[in-house]
C-alpha cells in the first residue's frame, strides 16, 4: 500500500475510534465525579486516610489537599529511589544519586515523566511499579480532579465549596484509570509488548555474539503511561523500543490510549454544565489544532530541502522503519499536543520546522487535547479568556455559562496565561547565559538553541519528551528541570482553582439576547483565534530564533 494512503487510513481510523469512545467515556466519567454513592472497595480506603466523604471543600482546602498529596508523592518517590538497594527487586542497581532522584520523583508526581537517566539501566522492577508506575495513576487522576472542581464552580452558586479532592482522586483512579489500564495491558501483551521480572537474559545472536536482553513489567505500566498522559519509558528508547512498541498495531493503540480521556473530557464538560452543546464546541477546537498539527507534521516531515534527504524521500534518521514517516508523525504530534511526552522516535532527529510544530504543540498550553484533565482547564481559562474578550467588543459585561467574568476573574485567567511562558522563557534564558550550562548542546546555533527551549518548554508544560541532543544529567540541570516542572504544574492549578472558588460564589446570570452564545461556529472561531493570538504574541521571538531560523535555511 502507498505509504501516504496507508498513513491517512491509519489517521482516519484513529479519529473514528476517537469518535466513538466520546461519548460513552465522557458519560461515565460524569457520572463518576458526580455519583452519590461510593462502592464498596472505596470504603475501606476513605477510613484508612481519614476522608469524610460527606464533606465538600472551599477551593483553598482543595488546593491545600492537592499539594499536600503531591508533596508527600514527592518525598516518598524520592526516599524509595535513595533506598533502592535495600528493596527487592532491584537488578543489583545502586540507590539513584540524589539529584537524579530529585528530578524523577518531581518528574513523576507532575505528571511530566522526563527523564535524565536510562530506565533499563537504573531504575529496579520494585521502584518501577510500586514508585513510577503508581505516579502515573495518581498524577493523572489529580489533574482530572482538579477540571473538576473547575466545572463544579461553573454549576455551582453561591457556595464556597467545589468538591472534595480525596473522594475525586479515589474514584477517578478505582473507577477510571485502574480498570481501562487492566484491560488495555492484556491487549499490549497479547500484542507482543514484555511483561515478565526476568532481569536480563543473555541470547545468542545469529551472527554468533551474544547480547543481554533486559525484560520487566512493562506491558502494565506502558498502558498507564499512555492512558494517564504521562510518558516516559520503561526503556530508554521509550515507545520507539520494540519490547515497549513492538508493531505498527501497538503503535496506533498507544496514539489512541494517550488520546482519549482528554478528548472525551469535553463530553463530560458539557453534562456536568448541563448543555452538550457547550463540550461539542470545546471538542471542536481542540480537534481543529489536533488535525492541523498533526498534518503539518507530517507534510514536513515528508518534503523538506536537503540533497540527501531529498534523495531518501523523507526524513527517516531517528525514525524506526517498522512504523514509518506518517505514523511518527501522528505520533509526535500527539504526544507533544497532550502531556504526555512518550515519543517513538528520537525529536532531535526531526526535520526543523516539523520540531517546530512539536515544540509550539507544548507552548500552546497542550490544550489540544491536553492531558487528562489539564488540557480542558487550560481550554476553559482560554474560553474565559475568550468570552471577556468579544465583551469588550459590544461594551457589555461578559457571562459564561451564567456567570458573569469581573476583573476577579479575568486576574485569575491572565495569570494562568502568563505563568508557563514566564517559566519557560525565562528558565532558556538564563539557561543560555551560563557557559557551562549551554556547553550540555551538543549542537550549536539555531538548533541547539532549540534544544534548551524545547527542554524548559517540555518541563513547564508537564509534557517530558526532549531533543535527545540535550546533555541534562548535571546536578544544575537536574535541579532546576524539576523545579521548573513543579511550578510548571501547581501554580496554574492554584489559579484555576481559585477562579473555580471565584465562580462558586456567583448566583446565576440569565440568559438573554444579548448573551454570547458559547457553543456555536462562531465562539469556535473565536475561541481559536484567542489560542493562537496568545500563544503567537508570547512565543514567536523564541521560535524564529530556534526552529524558524534553522527551518528557513538553505
């Protein structure tokens, strides 16, 4: 079959697998976070942390819940990694030197999974599943805890309260997460993905060597790395390694896993607010930028200048043959437009503008569809954002879903924008002035600069892929990616909780003529034009100075 038609059957089938788990997922979802009744399994766990589940929390207790959860995940994470060579387990590894294991226990618990060390060679089976493994469920269902309590502000009024973080995080994980990754393991094992603690074994090759081939539990934790937006591999080569992404198959599913919660999040947008038009307009935008990414991904990396490229007829260095052009760029595409950082390919080796498009997927706020949860808090601030807007337009007061937007609000929104590119821009900068630190590029000019912004835009972002290129094993790099990723994550949730706090508060607006409609072709529209607007006025200095200028060259 002709490689082109091949790639957009695979495309067409993904969106159509997309479109039918919309609905029923986004449902269910819905109905979990707003259940009345708890299951017998959960009982036993709300007693041993002491929740009352009848309790409902004001937005700074729920703040305070979730990082304080999130703190203790970090100090766990990182003790189990310093005592790994007293646990089970282990494979004979040492304990993680200690900035490493800063970085990877912040790593994990934000949901961004970067990763400065080679999995296979360092990390032990008990700390792979009973440590990251665990992050990635829980990392995950905070973020769709936290668009909850965002949603719960937009239905509710004059209350101070938006839910209770303990109960969502419980049934987001028991109900959600744990079952689809049951399943979905099985049929990643089934398909040929590893699932053994063998350690390694050493086969004979047919040439006669030997090689030692490393196994693990990886068909259990690359189903939850995908399902929750997390990424990072069991294996250093991540998804591109056969024993992680053994086929074309297991490739298509893994775009698929790691897209469809926050695609069917919408969905439950639109049934908690009680309107699915409202979910149909948000899904929309989302699906416009996820279609045009993924195809200027793809077109660029098929045509591009280059004699020796041009004689090869695509840009297959870092490429595995198996999966080919059109799929690693669907998937490229995808992973750097959720958070989820997986990559089958080395983005180092992308052609310039295609790493751009990877690159600007992660500055837009990975909204498209974003992460499981974040995507849609970030698409709803941006709404807000965009509905103040067209208000000033007509000089009327904007109103969203009946509440009305006041300064109170739109200061809450404006410093959610403003957070992540303050972060990545000024951590690139400083980054770039210090000898040392710009000696880790390990190419110069346009795109090793482009490897230092892709870096601190991947970790402010939560997103955890990187231009391999990039030297970030020092203890400078080790410190300041994971506090980079930290701030990355919790300062805009404390925003959006906040503005989910502000909006609780309100009594309802009446619709009236005037009222702009919000689920509609036009708010599409505009809605889309406000992402672009923000994103291109904040980061198109830093984009021609990296990829543009390196794309652009003959």
């Amino acid at each position: 079959m002709n490689p082109t038609l091949a790639g957009f059957l695979q495309a067409l089938l993904l969106v159509a697998a997309l479109a039918a788990s919309y609905r029923p997922l986004g449902d269910y979802l819905a109905r979990v976070l707003t259940a009345p009744r708890h299951l017998r399994i959960e009982r036993p766990l709300y007693r041993l942390i002491g929740v009352d589940t009848t309790a409902d929390q004001t937005w700074y207790v729920y703040l305070r819940s979730v990082l304080a959860f999130s703190a203790i995940s970090v100090l766990f994470l990182y003790l189990f990694q310093r005592i790994q060579n007293h646990l089970w387990l282990t494979l004979g590894f040492p304990a993680v030197p200690a900035p490493t294991a800063w970085n990877t226990a912040t790593s994990f618990v934000t949901n961004t999974n970067w990763q400065s060390y080679s999995g296979e060679q360092t990390m032990g089976y008990l700390v792979q599943m009973a440590g990251l493994a665990v992050q990635n469920f829980l990392s995950a269902a905070v973020g769709v805890a936290v668009v909850a309590a965002l949603i719960r502000g937009f239905t509710r009024t004059e209350t101070d309260r938006v839910g209770n973080f303990w109960v969502d995080l419980t049934r987001l994980t028991v109900r959600v997460l744990l079952p689809i990754a049951f399943v979905f393991a099985i049929v990643l094992l089934a398909s040929g993905v590893v699932q053994n603690l063998h350690g390694f074994q050493t086969v004979h090759t047919l040439a006669g060597g030997t090689q030692s081939l490393p196994g693990g539990p990886v068909a259990s934790q690359e189903v939850i790395k995908e399902l929750g937006t997390n990424g990072g591999g069991f294996y250093n080569a991540n998804s591109a390694h056969p024993f992680e992404n053994p086929n074309a198959w297991t490739n298509w599913l893994e775009i698929y896993l790691l897209l469809v919660v926050a695609f069917a999040l919408p969905r439950t947008f639109g049934r908690m607010v009680g309107d699915n038009r409202q979910g149909y307009a948000i899904v929309s935008v989302m699906a416009l930028f996820w279609v045009a990414s993924a195809s200027l991904m793809t077109v660029f990396e098929w045509q591009h200048h280059g004699t020796a490229l041009q004689a090869a007829g695509a840009a297959m260095e870092g490429k595995e043959v198996r999966l080919g052009i059109s799929a690693t760029a669907l998937f490229a595409s995808s992973t750097t437009l959720t958070s989820t950082g997986a990559v089958d390919a080395s983005h180092d080796s992308l052609s310039p503008l295609g790493g751009g498009i990877a690159i600007f997927d992660m500055m837009l706020g990975e909204i498209a569809p974003g992460g499981t949860g974040s995507g849609l808090y970030g698409m709803l601030v941006l709404a807000v954002v965009t509905v103040f807007v067209a208000g000033l337009m007509v000089g009327r007061t904007p109103e969203y879903l009946g509440k009305k937007l006041s300064a109170r609000e739109m200061k809450f929104a404006s410093l959610y924008i403003l957070t992540t590119p303050a972060i990545v821009l000024i951590g690139t900068g400083v980054a770039m002035s210090f000898p040392a630190e710009r000696a880790a590029m390990l190419n110069s000019g346009a795109h090793g600069f482009s490897e230092v912004l892709y870096a601190f835009t991947s970790a402010a972002n939560n997103n955890g892929s990187a231009f391999a290129g990039l030297t970030v094993t020092s203890d400078w790099w080790n410190t300041t990616l994971g506090l980079v990723m930290l701030f990355g994550r919790f300062l805009p949730m404390v925003f959006v909780l906040a503005l989910a706090g502000s909006l609780a508060r309100q009594k309802p607006v009446p619709s009236t003529a005037g009222t702009l409609h919000t689920h509609d072709a036009l708010f599409v529209g505009m809605l889309s034009a406000v992402v672009l607007i923000v994103v291109g006025l904040t980061y198109f200095p830093a984009l021609a100075l990296g990829p543009l200028a390196e794309g652009l060259q003959k």
